[in-house]
C-alpha cells in the first residue's frame, strides 16, 4: 500500500510540476504536429518517438503510418486533447486557427509557423530544434540544406534562365507566385517564373496567362489521374506553348518532393528540380 500511495503521490506531483517545467524550457515529450513538413522536420532530427498524433497526409512518412491521425483542415480537439501533449505543432490554415486557440486556453503549448519561402523553412528547422532540444542536430541538417543549395547554384551559374510554370491545381489553374517556397526553388535552379510577379503566394490563373507568358519548362509536381504530361499536351490551345512543342512537361518528381516546405524539398526536390530545368548539368 506503501508503493502504491508512493506512485500516486509521484503522478499528481508530476502533473502539478508539468507547467513549471515547461515554462524553465525543459523539451517537450509529447507532440502533436498538424502539417506533414513539421513532421518531417521532426522526423529528421530525431524526433519521432515523441510524436503523438500527426495528419492523415503525413502517411507518407514511415515513421507516421502508425502514428494517431487528428485530421487537418478541420483537426478534432477532443482526440488532441486526449494525447495529452505538451507541445502542438499547429499550421497557419484558416481551419487550424480555432484549435489553436481552443488549445492555449487549456494550458498546451502551441506554436505557429507564419514564415514563406525557403528562408522560412530554415527558421522553421531552427525553431523547431531549440524548441526540443535539438540545437545541434538542427544545425547540422541546415548546414546539409545549405550545401545542397550552392551546389545547385555553381552548378547553374551562367547557363540561360528557362520560364518554368508550376502547376499547383487544374480545374482551376494554380500556380506558385511570389512569396511562394517553389518561386524560391526555380529562382535557385536557374529558371524563371511566370508567374514571379504575381503578389501572391498561391494565386489562380487563366489559360490565356499561361499561353501569353509561354513557358519553356511546365513542372507537375502532383500525383492525380488526368493531369499528366500526356493530358497537357492535349489542352486546347496549348499546343503551341513551347515546352509542349519541345515535350519539356515533366510529371514525374513527385507530390511531396517540392510541395511540401520541409528540409526534404531542398536535400532531395531541389536536385530533381535542377535536372527538369537544366538537363545539360550532371
């Protein structure tokens, strides 16, 4: 009976003393992540056997097959809640925003990550590990990232600037604008956007904005059925675009390859991309 009072006692003081530990910066144990880059990012630096609960879209990760799914657009609170976490991981989607507050007002720890571009996926990796206790490691991945990125750059440096065309959606048409991480990867690689000089991060577009502009390269970074290299050639009206008269449409990096904003889209996307847009570098 003795131990047993013992163990008590030891939880009720633990759950007393979580507040106080977590406002000396002790690491968080219990995780919740609400958008697949901060799971990769986690992931990454070694985190995974802290996760708790993660988004349905993050199956494509191993490590989060397994994982408690709290959905996305809409995430439920009560199953986050019942994970118990100590820190939310919480994306800047108009969906997330309720959550987010609902959960501060329960005492968990919340963070947002607002920042765009590629500079806000290194602030984001930086963020994350001194949040966790991971400073070191958090280094050495940004140093990877950044190695990869002027390796790309001396590698491209002089050759002629292609206008590429991303296609984020079909039916409507989206692309990636300014602001965007993707404007960021083409201006890397040593192409130009078409749509660089739009005001907007993910902005919908027109066919005659596609056709005006010409693109010389069109990348479909989504996996999806009727929207391949093969359907753009068959548009109406684009047969005369001159990366679909050269068969420059390249439908076959993948969808998380360059979509999703995580250390990945530049270690692993970032090369790939280089070879679509310049296939005269090794």
């Amino acid at each position: 009976m003795k131990i047993k009072g013992t163990r008590v006692l030891i939880l009720i003081l633990s759950i007393l003393l979580l507040p106080i530990l977590q406002a000396r910066g002790e690491s968080p144990q219990r995780i919740v992540s609400l958008a697949p880059a901060y799971t990769e990012v986690l992931v990454e630096l070694g985190l995974g056997d802290r996760l708790v609960g993660v988004t349905p879209f993050c199956d494509y990760l191993e490590e989060a097959r397994d994982i408690e799914k709290v959905g996305f657009t809409q995430p439920s609170l009560e199953k986050i809640v019942s994970l118990r976490p100590d820190l939310v991981l919480v994306a800047d989607y108009i969906g997330q925003a309720s959550i987010s507050k609902a959960l501060e007002r329960l005492g968990i720890k919340v963070v947002i990550f607002r920042h765009r571009g590629v500079k806000g996926i290194f602030e984001m990796v930086e963020e994350i590990g001194r949040l966790c206790g991971k400073e070191e490691e958090a280094r050495k991945l940004l140093k990877e990232m950044e190695e990869v990125i002027d390796e790309v750059r001396r590698k491209v440096r002089g050759l002629e600037r292609p206008r590429v065309y991303v296609e984020i959606g079909y039916n409507p048409l989206f692309t990636a604008g300014k602001g965007s991480h993707i404007d960021d990867l083409i201006e890397i690689v040593g192409g130009e956007n078409i749509a660089k000089g739009i005001d907007k991060p993910y902005p919908r577009i027109s066919q005659e904005f596609i056709i005006e502009k010409d693109p010389q390269v069109i990348i479909l970074p989504y996996m999806g059925r009727h929207y391949t290299k093969e359907s753009v050639k068959k548009r109406s009206g684009w047969e005369n675009i001159s990366a679909v008269r050269n068969n420059r449409i390249y439908d076959d990096i993948g969808t998380q390859a360059i979509t999703i904003p995580s250390p990945n889209l530049i270690l692993k996307g970032l090369p790939e991309l280089a070879k679509r847009i310049h296939p005269e570098i090794k």
